[in-house]
C-alpha cells in the first residue's frame, strides 16, 4: 500500500512540474540592457524550448517607439529572429512573444543601446 500511495505522489509531483515549464528567454543577441558600438543587422533570440513558428514572432521598436524591424521573424528550433532596418546611435526595446511546442505563450520584452 504505502508504495502505491509513494508512487501516485511522486506522478502527481512529476506531472505538476513538467505543467509549470515555460519557453523562457535564454540569450539574446544583441544582449539584454548590453551596449553595442557598431548597428546590428538582426536581432536574435533563444529560448529554452522550441518554438511554434506560426505563433512567435519578435519587434523592434526606436526610442519614439517606431518599428525599425525589416521584415518577419523567423524561427529555427528555439531561435527567433528578425532583420533590422539600418539603425543609429539611441535605445531600443526587443520585443517578444513566443508559442512554445508545450503550448505555453510567453512574453516580454528588453532594451538594448547603440552608440558607437
């Protein structure tokens, strides 16, 4: 009895943790809050799960908040990423929103700078 009883614990503790796993932000380039010299050409982004590509997709906004993205996001596995327009000196906000292959949506947001 007592390790039919451990056994439905431990499934029910398995089975609550794999619900509260969410696509998260890994890393991204340019980083979060980082400081570039040159434009980038792209930003890109990975997650910890792999992405619905339908459903995922990444904006770029300048400081007045006018896109400067060019073009759609593309996903690759975990990765997603967008082309930029050419971009000066000033800050700008990545943003995200992702369907990972779990079905759980996630989104957010972080800044970068250029100066050179």
């Amino acid at each position: 009895m007592n390790s039919t009883l451990g056994l439905a614990v431990l499934a029910v503790l398995l089975g609550t943790a794999s619900l509260s796993a969410h696509s998260e932000l890994e890393r991204a380039e340019p980083a979060a809050d980082s400081t570039v010299s040159a434009s980038p050409r792209e930003v890109a982004i990975w997650f910890t799960q792999t992405l619905e590509p339908a459903f995922s997709a990444i904006t770029v906004q300048n400081a007045a908040g006018q896109r400067v993205d060019a073009g759609a996001s593309r996903v690759t596995g975990n990765q997603i990423r967008v082309p930029l327009k050419p971009i000066g000196a000033g800050t700008y906000r990545v943003n995200w929103r992702v369907l990972s292959v779990d079905t759980h949506r996630t989104q957010g947001s972080y800044r970068f700078h250029v100066k050179p």
